[in-house]
C-alpha cells in the first residue's frame, strides 16, 4: 500500500508529537509510532525540564557554563546558546499543550536542582514529569485533525536514490529523503509512505546494553537507518549511565532513581554504610554523572559487590512522599521504605549525547530529512548531557525543524516513482530463536566492553563480535520476510557498531568516554586542567 502525507514523522515522544502539532495547520502528518503512544522515553523522564525561569538568582549565562562544563568543554557554543535561549518560550508552549508544572504556594514553580546545576532551575510534575508531558502532547494529538498516528507500525528503511537504483555512497552530494518503507505489523505488509518532509524522532538505542532505564523499544532504530542511508553518524561514544537505577535483578529496564532525589539531600553509600563520593568529587553526591557512575562502577569493583546504596532517611518522610510518590510506591511494592531503609541502586545506560549529526535547524546531512530529540546529535550535549537538557534540547530544535520545513515544504513534491517493497520470503520459529539469541549476544559484548569503562582490548573484541553477527544477520534478513525482530537486531547491530567505532578512534578519555588506555589528566572542579 502506499500513503502519501506532507510530513512523516517516526517517533512519538516529546520531539516528534511536538513537531507534529507545529506543522499539522499546514498539512498532513503522519506519525509514525513503533508501539503506544505512551511507550517512548519521554513517558519515563522522572527528572524534570531544566529552563531559566527564576531570574531573581539565575541566568542564561550560567545555565550556559553548567551546560559547558558537564559536556567537558566539546559541546557546540550556538547549540548551547539556542536551546538556552529558546528554553522559556517553549515552557510556555508546554503549559499551552495543557503540561501542568508544580507550583509553590505562592505560584512560582517549584524548581529543582541537580547534579552540574549552579541553580534551581528544573521544573518538574512530581516526579513523573515526562509522563505528564507525553500525556498532554497524545491528548492535543489526538485533537488535531491533520495528525494520522499509526500505531504499532515500524520504520523499515527510510527511501533514497538507492531505492530507484542509483549507487549511493558516502560521498554523494544530494542525498535526498522521499519517505520511509514501513511494516505494518498487524497485517504483516510492508507499506510505503512517501512524504515532502521526514522527520526522525525515534529517541535513543539504550537497549543495546544489559541493564537500562530505557524502554525496551529504545533500540536505535532511526540513528541505524540514516546511517544506512549514508547520513552523517557523531559521537555514539558518549553513552550517558545514569548513577542510580533501582537495583533489582531480573528487571529490564531497571527503574530510575531520578538525579533530582540526590538534589533534594539523599546521599550514596556503600554496602558498608560509608559515605564514599568525598574521594572522587569536591561537588559529592551532586557532581555530574558521568564522574558519579564511574565513583559507583570504581566502588562496586573495588569492593567485589553489585550495587551501592542511595540514602534519603535523614529527609522528613512526609515531604519525601510528596516529592517522590512513585519512586515511594515502586520501592514499597519491593519491601523497601525509602523513608527508613537505604535504596539500592547500581548504574545502567540511560541517553544517548551522539546521533544523527544535524545542523541549527533539525537538517540532516540528508536532504528533506530532519532529526530531532534524543537520536539526533545537536552539539548540545557534547561529551556527557548536563541533567534535564534532554526534553528542552527535544522541544527547541522541534521547533526550529517544524520552522524550517515550513518554510520550504513548497519546493518539494512526491515522489512516485518509488517501487513497493520486496516482501519475498518467510520467517520459522526456528529463525526467531536465532534472532532471539543474537539480540542477548549484543547486549552481553556492550555491556562487557563498551560500557562505563572501556579498554582498547575490550573495544576490539566488541567488534570482532559484532562483525560475526552482522554478516550472519544480514544473510538472514536478505532471505526472511520483514518483522519488527530481525529488523530491531540489524538497528541494535549497526548501532554497537557505531558506538564501538566511535569510541575506538577517540584517542582520549573525555566525558562519557573513559578507558583505562588514554586516562583523565588531573580537572579542576570547573573543568579546566591542573598543570
């Protein structure tokens, strides 16, 4: 079948929803969403949004330098400043949409702070605030009449040239976007829809790893398909572990202590009971969090344990149910009262700082294809994202994106010379167990060698190992029918890849990327280097 829409939008959280309802007054939109629209991972960001609002104590110029000096000192200056800049005008978007922000008594927000914040500045709902956002986005979707969302249906390939048999490399000028070949997995056919406008918003690929707070739908999907496609891939070596996800073995994804529990007072500990962050960081509990996962990763080893402990038992117990109702709940349905007994927690892969290269306006290296939130890589973040950026990072550059395609969505036509898919093939129970084993195998050889701590040794057998289940699933899917399985193995495939060639050409150790082979020169607290 083929649908054809103005804008086609893969992805459903903050960044695509948004953008979706920027652009909808001008056209058709079709959202593209892999499972429910609830199943993003905007849905699960506890934290907050972090935006200057209070101008009494903040400013631009210090969210700014917290933004610079947790990305180490590599993230674009103009990303920087435009997500900065722009943060407040999209709060109130935001609260437009219907977001409800908490309010003090005296109806200014209540803001949080957190790890690499000078300021309070993290507006938050509880701490569900992502849940809220998505929420009020699905309910203004649902809405819009020019909005199609599809649900349970899953980006194949995005179409170029290639798909009209002209070779397309790397270095080919004018790469363009006509669309996106996508499964329906109820009926099993692989649709074609041709769009004026693409727009990749398919969040990160944290479900490469082992332990993640990520849903389980985070596997890369948009990043592998433009890198397929010859689109410009940067910086996939910075993979930002959040310090404190519940420990609890079996689940997967593991659930997230947000960073904003330890800006309200709770404090790390060992197994012992001690205090432990006085040895690696001046700023403790509060230190960004690539210094904090490697303190928890360097005392989980040293002491030969799996986890560590995060204490809020000295906080009054009635105002840390009112600030964390559902990390209250979720710890209590495990027999742990945080208001009495410590929380344990253990590091897991939480966001992805590379992506997608796009420049100021959500453009790829692709013509007519845009990427946005999570899988795109703006500059914003750089070597490690400062805590809460992520959803603003998401909003402003869907702005910027839906801007920009307006603007010159005239120029383009369909185009329908596009041939429907190749569906030949099948698919045996015996193929999915194959599949089924193949996708623990890359979360085995991330999780041991691409990890919070990385080795060249380690990075070269990743990718011996990758490369052996590349070439066997690609044979495979050449001679299966399209499922969502083997087409999640080949994205979570190119996408160790990516990681594990990225980290191997930094020859340096610098935010997120740390190994053993190129250490850390001495830092100050403010990121500059002792001499």
């Amino acid at each position: 079948m083929v649908r054809k829409f103005d804008f086609l939008v893969i992805g459903s959280g903050i960044a695509g929803m948004s953008f979706a309802l920027k652009v909808a007054h001008k056209g058709s939109v079709a959202l593209i969403c892999k499972a429910g629209l609830e199943e993003a991972n905007t849905y699960y960001a506890q934290g907050g949004i972090a935006s200057v609002t209070n101008l009494k104590v903040d400013n631009f110029e210090k969210h700014i330098h917290d933004t610079m000096v947790a990305g180490d000192w590599i993230s674009d200056p103009e990303a920087v400043e435009k997500v900065v800049r722009n943060a407040p005008a999209q709060i109130e978007e935001l609260i437009n949409w219907g977001v409800n922000f908490d309010k003090t008594e005296n109806g200014e927000f209540d803001l949080h702070k957190e790890g690499g914040h000078s300021e309070f500045r993290i507006l938050h709902h509880k701490d569900n605030t992502g849940a809220e956002i998505q929420t009020s986005l699905i309910e203004a979707v649902k809405k819009h009449p020019n909005i199609t969302v599809f649900t349970n249906f899953y980006a194949v390939e995005i179409i170029t040239q290639h798909h009209l048999g002209i070779i397309v490399t790397r270095h080919t000028p004018g790469i363009k976007c006509f669309g996106a070949y996508v499964l329906n997995e109820k009926t099993g056919d692989v649709d074609t829809f041709l769009s004026k406008v693409t727009v990749m918003a398919t969040g990160g690929c944290e479900a490469v790893y082992t332990h993640t707070t990520n849903p389980l739908v985070a596997t890369g999907d948009g990043i592998a398909m433009v890198y397929r496609a010859k689109g410009l891939v940067k910086d996939m070596e910075f993979i930002q572990f959040h310090p404190t996800a519940l420990y609890h073995p079996g689940d997967r994804p593991s659930f997230l202590i947000t960073e904003a529990m330890r800006g309200y007072g709770a404090v790390l500990r060992n197994l012992g009971g001690e205090e432990f962050m006085q040895k690696y960081d001046p700023r403790l509990s509060l230190a960004p969090r690539d210094i904090v996962a490697r303190a928890i990763d360097s005392e989980m080893k040293q002491r030969g344990e799996d986890h560590v402990y995060l204490d809020v038992t000295h906080k009054d117990p009635e105002e840390t149910k009112k600030h964390f109702p559902n990390i209250y709940k979720k710890c209590l349905s495990l027999g742990i009262d945080i208001t009495k007994d410590y929380i344990p927690v253990a590091p897991a892969a939480h966001y992805l700082c590379g992506g997608i290269k796009v420049d100021l306006d959500g453009q790829s290296s692709i013509k007519r294809l845009y990427a946005i939130g999570e899988c795109s890589c703006t500059g914003l973040h750089g070597g490690n994202r400062l805590a809460s950026n992520s959803l603003i990072e998401a909003i402003v550059y869907a702005d910027s994106a839906a801007k920009h395609a307006l603007s010159v969505l005239d120029r383009y036509d369909f185009n329908e010379d596009i041939p429907e898919w190749n569906a030949e093939g099948t698919i045996s129970n015996e193929e999915r167990i194959l599949i089924t084993q193949s996708m623990k195998e890359v979360n085995q050889i991330m999780e041991s060698y691409v990890g919070i701590v990385r080795s060249n040794l380690r990075l070269v057998r990743a990718w011996n190992r990758l490369d052996i289940l590349y070439e066997e699933t690609e044979r495979l899917f050449k001679r299966v029918k399209a499922s969502r399985e083997i087409c999640e193995l080949r994205n979570m495939i190119n996408v160790g890849y990516l990681i594990t060639r990225q980290a191997m050409e930094r020859k340096e150790s610098r935010g997120l990327h740390y190994t053993i082979d190129y250490p850390h020169p001495a830092k100050q607290q403010d990121n500059t280097e002792v001499l």
